[in-house]
C-alpha cells in the first residue's frame, strides 16, 4: 500500500501484467460499499459524492473520499472519537478535550 518512504503509492492508470489489480480494487469495492451503507444510513450519502474504489500501481486497494465540505469531515471526525469512545469507556478521559468536542455546540434560539 505504501512506497518505501511510507507514502501510499500513485493511483494505477497504466496496468502492468502480473499485479493483481482486480483483488485490490474488489477489496477497496467492498470496503467503499461498507462506508456508503453506513454514511446512507446516517443520512449523510450526499456528503460524499466522490466515494470510490480504487487501485494502486502495486494492486493495493484504495478507497478514495472525494471533495468533501469541511462540515462533513467534521462530522465524520467526531462519528469516528464516539465509535472509539463506545469501545473502549475507559480511555475517553485521556482524550484531547479539542477531540471530544470538536465542534462548538450552539443552542437552539
């Protein structure tokens, strides 16, 4: 997935033969397919309209995000600290206060 210096590899847009191509895109469909269900189910499927499957030049999948509106991120963001924070209750007190909280709550005027 990475190159040697630990960066992900450039996307495949020439094919060599012998890299196995189609097993990392069918990996990063399925992955992809997983995020959308779930982003469908949150409401939130129009958030990521560039949500894709893809391949790298070594056969790795890749699950690209597209543009996504700062909003969206942010929400994604803080999905993910409260699907940590369910697993493990324990260490949400080591958390970064800016973590937790990481979007001003407003109240309702």
């Amino acid at each position: 997935m990475t190159d040697r210096r630990g960066v992900v590899a450039k996307r495949a847009e020439n094919l060599m033969p012998g890299v196995p191509y189609v097993r990392g895109w069918a990996q990063a469909r399925r992955s992809a397919d997983t995020l959308a269900s779930e982003l469908t189910a949150l409401g939130m499927e129009s958030d990521f309209p560039g949500l894709t499957a893809d391949v790298n030049v070594s056969g790795d999948g890749l699950v690209r995000l597209g543009i996504v509106r700062p909003e969206a991120a942010l929400i994604l963001a803080e999905l993910i600290v409260s699907g940590l924070a369910a697993e493990m209750p324990t260490q949400t007190e080591t958390l970064p206060h800016e973590v937790m909280c990481a979007r001003p709550h407003t109240s309702a005027a």
